[in-house]
C-alpha cells in the first residue's frame, strides 16, 4: 500500500525563532497590523510503502525522529493518507 506523508516541523515551545520575529517585526512597517506569534516551520511531503496505516505511521515517526528532526528544539505532526 502506498501512502501520502505530510510532515509539519516546528520548534518547541520556549526555543528562540529568529526568522519568525524578523517576519513579525517586518509586517507592521508593511502595513499591516494586529499580528502577533508569528514562527516558521518547515513542511516534508513524501509516499512511503508499508504494509497499512499503523506500519506507514511507524515508518514515518522513525524517519521523523531519526533524520527529519532534532527532538531537543524541535516538534513533528505527521498526517498520513491512503494514496489510491
């Protein structure tokens, strides 16, 4: 069975955001206001093989905390959808 990953990074609460205060100190001299607890992740798309759900979601945690994270700053929310 083939599946569809999405991966959402985002540093953990409490650890410094340097690119997403740039970006919220950046919008009120663009005009725009009222804006407030802007921080910048990254997203991960990729079709893994396994045998069901539950194998695809192991697979896809193992690579997430082996490779596509660091767990000492950073958090992961994996979606995962069957592909037909």
């Amino acid at each position: 069975m083939k599946f569809s990953i999405l991966v959402e990074v985002q540093l953990l609460e409490g650890i410094s955001d340097p690119a997403g205060a740039t970006i919220e100190r950046a919008l009120p001299v663009l005009g725009y206001r009222g804006i407030s607890d802007v921080s910048v992740g990254k997203t991960i798309r990729f079709t893994l093989e396994a045998t069901d759900l539950s194998h695809a979601k192991e697979l896809s945690e193992q690579i997430c905390s082996s490779f596509l994270t660091n767990p000492v700053i950073e958090e992961s929310t994996i979606t995962i959808e069957e592909v037909s």
